[in-house]
C-alpha cells in the first residue's frame, strides 16, 4: 500500500477527450467530490467505468481495440457533458507519479466539482484528500 501522507496533486479543468487519454497509461483511478451534496455512486461509475475500460491492459487483444477506444472516448464526452448539464459540476483531474522500486505507478486523480471552481490542490493523505 502506498504512502501518500501529505503529497500534493494539482487538478484542473480537462477536457473529455483528453481525461480519456490520461486514463489509458493510468494504473489507479482515486475519485472525490466537492461540494455540500455528493453524487450518488452510480452517477460517479457511469464516468469511472468507461475510463477504467480505457485502462484495461488486454484491450489490444481484441479484433478492434480502435473501435472500442472511439467508443469509450465519446461514452466519457457524453457523460461529462450530461454531468455538466444534470448537475452543474465538471471534472477537475490531476496526475500522480510514484516510484515502487524501479516501476513507474500512475494515479489518475479525479475531482468532481462546482463549475465555478477551475483548479485544485488535493493534499492525499492515506488514501483521503485533504
């Protein structure tokens, strides 16, 4: 289990094609809410499944995984858009790098937020933001 005692991620406004592409090369997937009235889990999933998909190592070894990706990609557009719309909230997102040993991990942090509110400095703490 990692540390993450006091580690800093900066988060900022991203766009759904490209929060598609930072989700391909992630390893973890961390998922927080601002706000007084959180969303319920199976609004947060519609987004977190697609992107994990982007994630799934074996994806080349299906018969189109280009075909799949397309449709991944526009399925987090649209749910991003329809977040946007349904709920007044956006999706800030951020990147965490560790080292274990000689092997890169990266963390796909991702901030559901206010629209009002363009960037972010989550402080990980455990496996809880600050």
């Amino acid at each position: 289990m990692q540390d993450w005692s006091g580690q800093v991620i900066p988060c900022t406004m991203i766009s759904g094609a490209d929060l598609a592409q930072l989700a391909e090369s992630m390893d973890d997937l961390l998922v927080y809410q601002v706000g007084t009235t959180p969303l319920p889990d199976s609004e947060i999933s519609r987004i977190t499944e697609s992107l994990r998909s982007l994630a799934w190592p074996l994806r080349d070894l299906m018969s189109d995984p280009h075909a799949m990706k397309r449709i991944l990609v526009r399925q987090v557009t649209d749910r991003l858009a329809r977040l946007r719309l349904t709920t007044g909230r956006h999706v800030l997102a951020g990147v965490s790098i560790e080292f274990e040993g000689e092997t890169e991990r990266k963390t796909l942090l991702i901030v559901i937020a206010p629209i009002r509110v363009e960037s972010c400095d989550f402080e990980i703490r455990g496996r809880s933001a600050a």
